[in-house]
C-alpha cells in the first residue's frame, strides 16, 4: 500500500474517532441511546445547558449513557500508531461542532449558535447577536429590579427585626421592674403580718406568764408560811404536859390556816391554734385587701402605636406621638385599638370599663381575626360588636348604626359575654340601666376577644378591678 492510501485511511479513521463537540480524538466515550457517542466531559458540559444530543437534538439525560468500550480501545491504538498530538482547542466564541463563529442567538434554547446550527433550530426563532442582547438584558433588567424591590424589603424587614430585638428587650425589663415592685409590696405586707402575729403571740405570753409568775410567788408564800406552822407544831408537841396544856390554846390559834392551794386556771396556757392553726390560709385570706383581680388586662402586642398602656395593663390613653414599636402581625396599625389579653371560647365573663368624660370611646369584643392593618368600618359585618361614643351620641355598631337611648352619661360601661348563647350585652355600669344586646356566630374553636378604642384623648380609659371572695367547704 503506498503513502497516499495509507494517509487516506489515517484521516478517514482519524474523521470516526472524532469527537463532534471538542473535534478532538474521543476521551472516555460515552453512547447515547441514539448511537451518537461524545466525551464524557464533552457531554456533561453540554447536557448543562440543554438536556438534548449535541449532534441530533434527541431528548437524553447523563444517566441514559453508557460506556463505549469497543471506541475507546479503537482510539488509544490509534494515539499510539500515529504519535497523533490533539489540536488545539477551538476559541469559545465558535460552535464546538461546526468550528464556525457564534453569530445566531435561539430564543427558545437561550443560546448562541452558528449557521450550521440554524438548521436543527429551524422551529425555532433565531435572533443576530444585535437583536438579542437588548432581549436578554431586557430579561436581566427585570431581575435586577426584582432583586432590588427584595433587597429593600429585606433590608427593612432586618430593621423590622432589630426594633423587635430591641422590643423585647424593653418588655423584659419593663416586666422584670414590675414583677419586682409587686413581690416586694407582698414582702412588705408579709413581714407586717409576721411582726403583727408575733407581736400579738408576745402579748399573750406576756400576759400568760405574768398570771402564772403571780401564782407562783403566792404559792412560795404560802408553803413558808406552813413550814412555820409546821415547826411550831412540832416544837410544842415536844414541851412537857403542863406547859403544853398552858399554850395549847394559843398555839391552835397561831396555826389556823384559812388559805386554798393555788389552782392551775383552764386558759393558762396560750391559744396556739389562733397563733398557728391555718396560718397560711388565714395570711393568704388576710391578702384580699391587698391585692386586686382585673378580669381583664390589656394585651401592648396589640396596641396601636397611638396608645400607652399602664405598666400593670390595666389602663390605656393616647400617646403624645408613636411609640416605637415593631409592627407585628397583632399590632393595630393605623386603627386606634387594643384588645384583652385573654380571649373566650366558652364560659360566662364580665368586666366594667371607665370611660370617664372622655367626648369618643369604643367598648366591645371582636373575633380574633378582626382585621389589623387597614381601616375598616367598625361594626358587626367585620366581626366587631360593640357601642361608641362620638359627637355625643351614643350608638350600637350594627352595619346601620342604631342610636342609643341614654339619659345620662355613662362613666362606668358593663359588658356582660356568654359564650355558651352567643350573647354580649351592655350596660351602664353607675345606673345599673341595660343598654343594648348582640348575638354573635362564631367559626368553631374561633375566640372573642375585649376590644378598647379610647380614642386619642389624654382621659386614660380603665378598667375597674373585680370583686374577690373566699369560699371553704
């Protein structure tokens, strides 16, 4: 066989052992179920940005390949027969398949191609690079607007975060003061009555003993006065009989004895079980006075911004400018209202609330999901059912507000809630007069919850402390 046939055969085995993505001699081949084999990492590559054959365009994934042993033989005889030297990469602005500059961009596969290419494309649209570019950055700008809307919300929700830190943080020591002052109030009132229990067992002992003490010096008198008649009476008995008989007479008379043995009295001792019997229950009973029960505190989660809560959550008014607090989920904001702290299922409950001279208020329950964060219209259609003042008249917030009757103004406002029947009623609190009444439908397992509007007036809104009884059996 001369040369020329022998290159022939080299450059056509050279053209089979070829790569069509790297034109370079196979290195660890792989088969794709359509026959046509690739380089492994020619292949990964490609698979990268479309999960398609490189050379056919038939749909294929990485797993569906398999090793092509019999072509991976075939080209490292061929390396060692020919001394062959791969050639130098193509540059990255041409088709690895067509070894032809990139001067078409596929909308539809998001990539650029050449002119050979444009005929497995032919469904698709071609772009020049001219046209595409302000296409893709058209695409890209959106991102970048989209990230920066996402930067700015994240960037103050973290301010969101930090003030809810710093919440938190003032809660805790606020509680902290609070709880103090109050256990040292009940330390207060404890150690007065163990100085008054003692005091008063010290009196008693006192008194007890000095009983008893008399007693005893006048039984020490007593038993010296008989061991004098005693010795008298045992000197005369050993005189003779006449002088015997002479001071007989006179002896019987100096040794009369009238007195009565002293006796122990039957209240003697001390009264322990006034001193000690039920002693903490009686402390604790004699705590009534000093300590009071609110059947309803308020919640500052859910208070406006606009409003200022006492440090016990008994009593609210207006805020001479926003409090910086987080703008939770809870929190009204921009509505004016806070809610009890507590919020009912079931049961009877009852609480009076001291609307005073204030010229606007609203008293009432809601459902737990009564809206938070926009205004709306305060009546039962939005799951509010409660009575206001406002202009000087007194109405009942139904979806058409009904005026109420009232002959003078009200300063103490009584809610009466029955959950069992759905019923929440209004009275005035001073008058002791039934003002209005609502039923109610409620989602099951849904809460109802106090409501306060004191309106933003410098007159604190408060609640009246409950009644505290004891009952034993």
């Amino acid at each position: 066989m001369d040369v020329d046939m022998q290159n022939d055969t080299s450059e056509a085995l050279r053209q089979d052992l070829t790569c069509a993505v790297c034109q370079s001699i196979f290195s660890d081949p792989v088969l794709l179920p359509c026959t046509h084999s690739f380089c492994r990492e020619c292949l990964q590559r490609s698979l990268q940005v479309s999960q398609t054959c490189p050379f056919c365009r038939e749909p294929c994934t990485e797993d569906q390949t398999i090793v092509n042993r019999d072509l991976k033989n075939a080209c490292e005889t061929f390396v060692k027969q020919t001394n062959w030297k791969s050639p130098p990469k193509p540059s990255e602005f041409c088709c690895t398949l067509h070894l032809k500059p990139l001067e078409l961009y596929c909308e539809l596969d998001e990539r650029l191609v050449c002119v050979d290419c444009a005929t497995s494309h032919s469904a698709h649209r071609l772009l020049s690079i001219k046209d595409g570019v302000p296409l893709c950055k058209s695409e890209l700008n959106d991102k970048v607007e989209y990230f920066e809307k996402k930067i700015d919300l994240y960037g103050r929700m973290r301010q969101t975060l930090f003030k809810t830190v710093e919440c938190i943080q003032k809660q805790a020591g606020d509680a902290e003061n609070q709880i103090k002052e109050e256990f040292e109030r009940l330390h207060n009132f404890l150690h007065a009555q163990e100085n008054i229990r003692l005091q008063t067992l010290a009196t008693e002992m006192e008194v007890k003993m000095s009983v008893v003490q008399e007693k005893i010096s006048t039984t020490e008198e007593h038993l010296k006065s008989l061991k004098e008649h005693l010795d008298t009476l045992k000197k005369e008995l050993d005189n003779e009989d006449l002088p015997f008989l002479m001071n007989f007479q006179k002896t019987k008379i100096q040794t009369y004895w009238s007195q009565r043995v002293p006796k122990i009295e039957q209240d003697c001792l001390l009264t322990m079980s006034k001193h000690v019997g039920s002693l903490g229950f009686n402390i604790w009973k004699s705590m009534k006075d000093c300590v009071q029960y609110y059947p309803v505190v308020l919640d500052p989660n859910s208070a406006s911004p606009w409003l200022a809560l006492s440090p016990d959550l008994t009593s609210v008014k207006e805020s001479p400018e926003p409090l910086p607090v987080p703008n939770n989920p809870d929190r009204f904001d921009p509505c004016v209202f806070v809610l009890g702290a507590e919020g009912y299922t079931s049961g009877k409950h009852k609480w009076e609330v001291s609307v005073g001279d204030s010229p606007k208020w609203i008293v009432g329950v809601c459902k737990e999901s009564v809206v938070r964060k926009k205004m709306f219209t305060v009546s039962t259609t939005y799951g509010v059912w409660a009575i206001r003042l406002s202009k000087e008249k007194y109405t009942a917030l139904t979806p058409e507000p009904t005026q109420l009757s009232v002959n003078s103004c009200p300063e103490k406002i009584r809610v009466r809630l029955n959950m069992d029947k759905r019923e929440v009623s209004f009275y005035d609190g001073l008058a002791e007069k039934h003002l209005v009444s609502f039923t109610f439908k409620l989602e099951n397992g849904e809460k109802m919850y106090p409501i306060f509007g004191p309106g933003l007036q410098n007159t604190p809104m408060f609640i009246f402390p409950g009644k505290v009884t004891i009952q034993t059996s």
